[in-house]
C-alpha cells in the first residue's frame, strides 16, 4: 500500500468517525448530513471509476468490470440521494443493509486470501462484526434512538479496523 492509499484510508476512516459521532451527539439532527455526504460520497467514487474507464480501463482486460462498479456506485448514490424524503425507518434498514453487505464482501475478501495461503483472520472478524451490528441494528428497529447509536457505533468500530488494516504489515508477493 503507497503512502497516498494510506492517507486516503485514514481520511476516508477519520470522516466515518466524525459521522459516527455526529450520529451520537446530535441524531435525527444530523440525519439529512449524513445522507447528503453518503450520497455524494457513492456518487464520487461512481464518477472517479467512470472517468478512469473511459480514458483508460476500456483497453484494460476486464475493463468492464470497473464500468459496471462505477456505475453501480453512482446509481447507488442517486438512490441515496433520494432516501431524504423517505420514512427515518427505511433509511436505518438501508443503512445497516450497507453494513451488512460490506461485512459480507469483507467475509468473501477473507476467505479468498485464506484460499491463496495469505492473512485472511482479520478481515473475517471485521466482516463478522459488521454484519452482527447490522443484525443488532434490525432487531432493535423498533427504537429509532438505539438503531442509530448502534449504526454509529458501528461506523466508529468499523472506522478504527480499517486504520488498524492500513497500518498492519502485509506480505509482498513477488512473481519471478
């Protein structure tokens, strides 16, 4: 990882703990916020993979496949965007959906690199935490104060693993 992936990371981390917090201290107050930077967030990232497509992954073998993610996540930024006039309700299931299917992809990360012989226990137990707050925050749905300190909660867990993951050592492979 360069010097610049870890700055991001740690930005990126540091900006999910402010949000973490502002969901505890101030709650539905900061509600249309945390959808707004969700949203543009989702739509950055989007518009960041498009760009890079066009002037360069389209010659790239699998290529497409940075198409499809850069408009998946500009698609899932609009819809994002939209969730300001929904119900509170909806938003905290969409919220720990989100968790949920990032601790999943962190499980499927895991045990690809367990497949290939590399550190893989980490990310299993930082996929397994996020999906169990995602669990917790669906059985506690019917108390809107308690989902949101739990997704805070979550967020601020989850920020701090990946500051952990950044400045963990990890193997260099080479190919001779």
């Amino acid at each position: 990882m360069t010097i610049w992936q870890k700055v991001k990371n740690v930005l990126l981390a540091v900006s999910m703990i402010a949000i973490g917090v502002a969901m505890i201290f101030y709650g539905e107050k900061a509600y249309f916020v945390i959808i707004a930077l969700f949203s543009i967030a989702l739509e950055i990232m989007g518009l960041r993979k498009l760009i890079f497509y066009f002037s360069m992954a389209r010659h790239m073998v699998g290529g497409r496949n940075i198409l499809f993610r850069g408009i998946l996540f500009f698609d899932f930024g609009i819809f994002t965007g939209s969730l300001v006039w929904v119900p509170k309700g909806y938003i905290l299931v969409y919220l720990a959906g989100t968790l949920a299917f990032s601790g999943v992809v962190n499980i499927i990360g895991a045990s690809e690199a367990k497949r290939i012989e590399s550190s893989w226990k980490f990310k299993t137990f930082q996929g397994v935490v996020k999906i169990l707050f995602a669990i917790i925050c669906l059985i506690f749905m019917r108390s809107e104060v308690r989902v949101v300190d739990i997704c805070a909660i979550g967020f601020i867990l989850s920020a701090v693993m990946s500051i952990a993951n950044t400045f963990r050592r990890q193997q260099v492979i080479t190919i001779d």
